[in-house]
C-alpha cells in the first residue's frame, strides 16, 4: 500500500497510524502534509517507561509476526543511520521520543524526508517505538559508525490510506486484532 495515494498539487495529505505494543502502550498519530512542506507528525503515545525511545518510520507495514516483520528504517535512498538533522540518515529516522514519568509522550515533529504521496510515500509503512533510545548514528568510542542502537520493539502502528479497510493483527506478545475501520483512519486529500 506504500504510496498508494496521492495528492493533488493544491491539496493537503493526511495520514494517522494507531499505536498498540506491549503491556498496555497505546496511542495515536495523526500525519498532515502540505504541498511542497515537511509532514507533521503529531499525536500522544501512553504507556511508555520514562525516558528516551527510538522512534522510526519502517520499511515494511506488515505486522503478522508483530514487530519483527516490519524491516528495517525506512532508507529508500541508501544512506547512513543518523539523526533526523543530519544529511547522511536513513528517510525513517525520526531520533528519540520522550516519555515523562506518566509513561506518556507528546509528539510533534516536522521532517521533509517521510512524505506522504510519491515514490518515498510512507503510506502502509509501520511506525515504530523502540524500548530504548536511538544512539542517532553518532560515533561510538572506536571511531566506527554504529547501524543502530534503539534496543527492542515496544510498539508499531501502520500509516493507512482513507478508504481502506484491513485488518492489522498484531502477533507474539500482542494478542489482540485491531480492526481499521474506513474514514475513522486514513488519507484524505483536500484542496
């Protein structure tokens, strides 16, 4: 489904992926992108241990075997693992979230890099929370250039399209079938 739709060129795109992880991690995120602008990526994900996750778009929306079926980040142009700044990362490198002691983290970041129409469209792509934070790529203390350091998987949610009705079952620790129902998640397009 990646790619899937598209927007006009006077429209605007958007896109929301439910979160569901383990134990009781939940949430919600809601993706607008303007013509020719970054997407804005906003939402509050509950039930996070306090601290630093790493947070990525990845490759692949499949989540039949939970979250070890959703690939690698998102890296359509070949590069490095990095920080969201940087030039040299992979296009689903979007660094750390933050939980406070409530478990709850508030979102809201601007990227140019995870565009919702197109040939790079994150559509259909899983959203992932690690459990630990992003080492964002930085050299470690040999001098070598580490792939990733974000530790396991806490939870995933997959960006859909308006119109699309699919179910997401989630597997492993995750025991429960999410049911995506049309026009409650998706893309729309306005002009």
């Amino acid at each position: 489904m990646a790619g899937a739709a598209t927007a006009t060129a006077t429209g605007t795109v958007k896109a929301v992926a439910l979160i569901t992880g383990e134990p009781n991690v939940r949430g919600s995120l809601q993706f607008v992108q303007r013509p020719s602008g970054p997407t804005h990526v906003t939402g509050k994900i509950t039930g996070l241990s306090p601290g630093l996750h790493g947070f990525h778009i990845h490759a692949l929306g499949d989540t039949t075997n939970g979250c070890n079926s959703t690939g690698p980040h998102f890296n359509p142009l070949k590069k490095d693992h990095g920080a969201p700044a940087d030039e040299e990362r992979h296009a689903g490198d979007l660094g750390n979230i933050f939980a406070g002691s409530d478990g709850i983290a508030e979102i809201s970041i601007k990227d140019m890099q995870i565009p919702l129409s197109g040939p790079h469209s994150i559509l259909g792509r899983a959203v992932v929370v690690h459990a630990d934070p992003d080492d964002l790529g930085k050299v470690a203390s040999s001098g070598e250039i580490r792939v990733t350091g974000d530790g396991n998987v806490l939870s995933v949610g997959v960006t859909y399209g308006y119109g699309t009705c699919k179910p997401l079952l989630l597997s492993g620790s995750l025991t429960f079938l999410a049911l995506i129902l049309a026009g409650i998640i998706g893309l729309q397009s306005s002009v």
